[in-house]
C-alpha cells in the first residue's frame, strides 16, 4: 500500500502516451517472443494479446484509459496498459506490459510501471490489478516493490496452457 515511487534506472528510450501505427502488432510481438521463450505459450496467446488489445483500442477513452509505449528509434521497445472501463467497481486493470530484452536491465519498466501508477493516481482510482502466474520472478519482485500484493492464485487456462495464475492489487 506503499505510495512512495521506487528508485527506477536511468531508462534512455522516452515514454509516449498513446496509439501508434503498428502498436498492436508489435505489442502482441513483444508478448509473443518472451512467453514462447519463457512459458512455452503459442499461437492462441498471441492471437489473444492482440485480439483483446484490439478490443480495448476500439473503446479506449482516454478519461479513464492509458496506453504507453516505449520507443528507441522509432521502434516499440515496451508498453504498458491501464484499462479504467471497470475501475471503480473492480479496479484499474493493469495490462500488456512487457520491455524488449534490449531495453531491460535500464530501468524502462520501472518508468512504464510508475507512469501508469502515476495515471491511476491523478484519475483517483481506488485500486489496480493484474492477472500473471508464477514463475516470472523479475515481474514480481517489480510488482511487490511498487506495493502491489498476491490476493489470489488459481491453477488455470486462461492464457492457453496450465498455469498457476496470480492475481496482484495495489490499494492507492
């Protein structure tokens, strides 16, 4: 419940608010090649990060909504999502965020994570969550640093094999 920001790095790519051409595809790429490499996760992911991350673009109001990217010569080298449609009954829902294995290690999560944060914060957004599952100790320890607590754990399909899903909730 921690509101304080953590020390992030010295991240060297700029974070832009907003849609760019070619986001959706890239977003879904950046998914796509971690979890394949790190959970053996395939197609149906894919086609469901770019299905549901097209579905919350054709509704996206920017009253309630964010979408940054991170870019480094034009390229989307990151991203990260806040879907406010439910957020005062259920919460922000935190979504697609992922840095490119070239830009770890810089600090551009932190920048992305504490931007988003920051988002939920002015709008006066009670709390925010997350759907991950375990295993991906990096995020964790990233999520746990910004206050953010496990409040349920399931075994589950969702992202199209047997996983142990996580849910995370920082209360603001």
């Amino acid at each position: 419940m921690s509101s304080a920001r953590p020390e992030a790095g010295k991240a060297s790519e700029p974070v832009e608010r907003g849609y760019v051409p070619g986001a959706i595809g890239r977003i879904a790429e950046l998914h796509a090649l971690f979890y394949e490499r790190h959970a053996g996760f395939g197609l149906y992911f894919e086609s469901k990060v770019a299905s549901e991350l097209c579905e919350f673009l054709n509704r996206y109001d920017e009253k309630r909504d964010g979408i940054w990217l991170l870019r480094h010569s034009g390229l989307i080298q990151g991203s990260i999502v806040i879907d406010g449609i439910e957020a005062a009954t259920k919460g922000a829902h935190l979504r697609w965020f992922i840095v490119s294995g070239a830009s770890r290690g810089k600090g551009s999560g932190h920048l992305l994570l504490g931007t988003a944060l920051d988002f939920c914060r002015q709008r006066e957004f009670a709390s925010v969550y997350l759907w991950t599952f375990g295993g991906l100790q990096a995020a964790r320890h990233l999520y746990e640093k910004y206050g953010f607590r496990q409040t349920q754990q399931n075994h589950g399909s969702q992202w199209g094999r047997e996983v142990d899903e996580q849910r995370f909730e920082l209360r603001l």
